[in-house]
C-alpha cells in the first residue's frame, strides 16, 4: 500500500473517530435545529442522499461540515456531516488545511440554522461564506441560508413527487 494510501485511510480514519454519530441516553432530547449528517460519504450528493431527517441531540447546535479533497483534482476524497457542539466551531476551524504528508486538503465549514449545511466547503473562502455560526454572520449568509431553504423545498417537492417522500 502507498504512502498516498495509507494518508488518506489514515484521514478517514480520523474523521470517522471524531463523528459525533452515537447518542447517549443524556442526549435524547434534541434541539431546534436539523442538520444534513452522515457518516463518511465519497461526496456530497451520496451524503445528502444519505442524510435521515432527524434533529440534533440537545448539546448539539451547531452542523458541521468536514469535506477532504484531493489537492491536485479537486475531487472529493470524503464528506461528514454531523451535529456537532459549539465547542467544535471556532474561528480557528472553520477553513481548509493541508493534511500534513498527503496531497489533501481538510475543509470545515459550521453553521446554526436548519439545513444550513446542504453544501460543502471548497476552499477557505466558501468555508467561510458556509459559516454563519460566528458573530458578524452578513446578509450573505442570510442569502446562503435562502438559498439552502429553496434548494432543500425543492428536493423534498421533487421526492413527493416522484413518490419518494
């Protein structure tokens, strides 16, 4: 196995690791927001096909979004989405990274409200545009967010229609 193999299992392995994806008894309850979650996806279409439409636990307000890419092509290498705590989104976070020994790059992208997080970070910048979580949200994200609402009520439109939903 490569050394480009093994860095990117390795990457996997991590992100999986800190999925917050188990419930405990404690956090049965949930909270006012919805988030798009997964478990590790190739991208973000498999994830959002994935994703159960099911509310956070209650300590758990925040969508967190980590996407790795492939520094050279672009192409998505993995995707997680997870309710996650606010302890989880800070300014130091939120952006992209290279993985240190790989030609990846980690992109984290949090944000509060339902469905915020339909989309995935590509770069520091969307990264960024994706996070309303932080103080200082523009109307930009009051814009992501629209955006988000109309592409989520046409997808479940769309799903009712074609006997899906």
């Amino acid at each position: 196995m490569s050394l480009k193999s093994c860095s990117v299992l390795l990457v996997i392995a991590i992100q999986l690791c800190s999925a917050n994806l188990v419930i405990t008894a404690d956090e049965q309850k949930t909270s006012d927001i919805t988030c798009w979650t997964c478990p590790i996806k190739k991208n973000n279409d498999a994830c959002n096909d994935w994703a159960p439409d099911v509310r956070c636990p209650i300590n758990n307000t925040v969508c967190k979004t980590t996407h790795v890419l492939d520094k050279t092509t672009g192409q998505s290498v993995s995707v997680v989405k997870q309710c996650a705590p606010p302890s989880e989104c800070d300014p130091e976070t939120v952006g992209c990274n290279t993985v240190p020994d790989t030609d990846l790059i980690e992109c984290v992208s949090c944000c509060d409200q339902p469905y915020c997080n339909v989309a995935v970070p590509v770069n520091t910048t969307t990264a960024i545009k994706l996070s309303s979580y932080f103080n200082g949200a523009t109307s930009l994200h009051f814009g992501l967010h629209v955006l988000t609402s109309i592409i989520v009520i046409g997808y479940l439109f769309t799903s009712v229609l074609n006997g899906q939903g």
